[in-house]
C-alpha cells in the first residue's frame, strides 16, 4: 500500500516514530561500507561554498534550541518504550528485529543513523539526538513540498525562498539528491541532512 507522505507522518507521529514511509527506504545505505562513504563525502566539507551546519542553519534548522523541554521528555518516552530490558540503549535486536514498525530495512537505517559513535547500540542520548535532528528536517522537507506529493523537486526547494541564494540553493539541491535522479524523498534527503547536522 502506497500512502502518502502526510498520511505517513501523521500515523508515524501517532506510533511515536521518527522514521521515513516504508515504500521509500532506499537499499545500500546501511552498514559500515555505507557508513564509511558517508564519512568520506561529509568530510570533503563545503556545499556551494557553505558549511553544511550554516546551510542547515539558513533553512531555518535550529536543533536542540528548537526543542521544548516537553518533546524531550516526550522522547525519552518513547525511547524507553522500545528499550525492553532496560539497559538504557537500544540494541540490534530490540530497534531493528523485534521493532514492528515501518520495514526492517527502514529501522536499520535509522538506527545505524541514530547510532552515530557506531557502537552498535542506540542510547537514550543518540536516540534522542536523531530524533531532534530528523523531525525537524521532515517539518522543513513538508514546508517546501509545494504539491504535498513526498518528493522535493529543485523548482520547490528554489520557489520556497528559504534558501535566499538561488546558486547555492541548487548546489544543496544537488548534494541531497543522492542517486541523481531529480527529486528528494525524504530518506535520501535525511541522510545527508543528518551528516550536516551532525557535522
Ligand atoms: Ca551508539
Ligand atoms: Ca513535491
Ligand atoms: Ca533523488
């Protein structure tokens, strides 16, 4: 079943989950390989001669200062509703074999995503992080999808006028879309969004 994105976001924020529409979880992107290539191509820096914090900055992203002390708790909540025996991080097994939600593909990619001193485990603090970084990049995604169809042309992400710099709004445009193929859905776009963020 195909839903679309709002209908998505609307059940995952019912489920409490930050992740992207199952019909949408890219393959290749999870895993030390990928890991590393994400790595390699954050750390050649500048994106249309900006620093991709300032670029994710210019689209209005403020990270933790955009956060209420509610939604922290809120998530944490959340957290430990899928931490089963309590440890305080999320394994392997509970977030991404024993989760029910989304497809298992999609959950390994958030979690290798949440997990970002690769360890292997999703603490309450990574957790809590990706959640911070990824609903606020999905509300950002949702305000400059003109058509509400879940997928980012560059003629939206230009016409929304967030990005004030047209040059530098299709070079960022160029670095989201990953597989080159002239739209963002919303796991490509937030896999790069989170190497910025965390940049
Ligand atoms: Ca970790
Ligand atoms: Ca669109
Ligand atoms: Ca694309």
């Amino acid at each position: 079943m195909k839903l679309t994105l709002a209908t998505s976001l609307a059940a995952l924020a019912v489920l409490g989950c930050s992740a992207p529409p199952p019909q949408e979880a890219e393959p290749g992107a999870t895993g030390p390989q990928a890991r590393m290539e994400q790595v390699v191509s954050s750390s050649s820096g500048m994106v249309g001669g900006v620093h991709p914090r300032q670029i994710i900055a210019l689209f209005g992203a403020r990270l933790r200062d955009g956060v209420t002390d509610r939604e922290l708790v809120g998530y944490r909540r959340v957290f430990g509703f899928g931490d089963r025996d309590g440890d305080g991080r999320h394994s392997m097994k509970e977030y991404v074999d024993e989760g029910v939600y989304m497809t298992r593909q999609a959950r390994q990619g958030i979690f290798n995503a949440a997990d970002s001193d690769d360890d292997g485990f999703v603490t309450r603090d990574e957790y809590v992080e990706n959640r911070i970084i990824t609903d606020e990049a999905k509300r950002i995604f949702e305000r400059m999808d003109a058509d509400r169809n879940g997928r980012l042309t560059s003629e939206e992400l230009v016409g929304s006028g967030i990005l004030k710099d047209e040059n530098l709004s299709a070079a960022v445009f160029h670095a989201l879309d990953a597989n080159g193929n002239g739209e963002l859905i919303l796991p490509e776009y937030l896999r790069t969004w989170g190497r910025w963020a965390r940049n």
